[in-house]
C-alpha cells in the first residue's frame, strides 16, 4: 500500500478501490431532543467492503 503525498492527484476511481479493498468501518449516532427530554435516536453503523475482501481467510472480525 503506498501513501498519498498531499499533492498528489487521487482520482474517485482510485478511492474507491482503495476503500473496497481494505474496507472502512462508518458509525455515527444522532439524538433529537427537546427541553432536554431525547425524542429521536437514530445509530448508523454501516460496513463498506468489496466481497473478495471480507471473504479472505483470516478476515473474521465481521
């Protein structure tokens, strides 16, 4: 794996391989509330992974 230099040039193309071959791992939470009283909770946690990816052996953590 090599790293970006911030001036180097990173196409969407060469992202997006780059996330779906080690795959990225997205959580987040939002809480509405009013007069300190919690109305709405909503937990996101979503998994980003190409199949070949999470199908290698020693990739047992999902």
């Amino acid at each position: 794996m090599t790293l970006v230099r911030p001036d180097d040039e990173l196409s969407l193309v060469d992202l997006l391989d780059r996330l779906l071959a080690g795959g990225v791992m997205i959580t987040g939470d939002i809480t509405i509330s009013l007069a300190d009283v919690d109305l709405v909770h909503v937990s996101l946690r979503a998994l980003i992974s190409s199949v070949q990816t999470l199908l290698q052996p020693g990739s047992d953590d999902v």
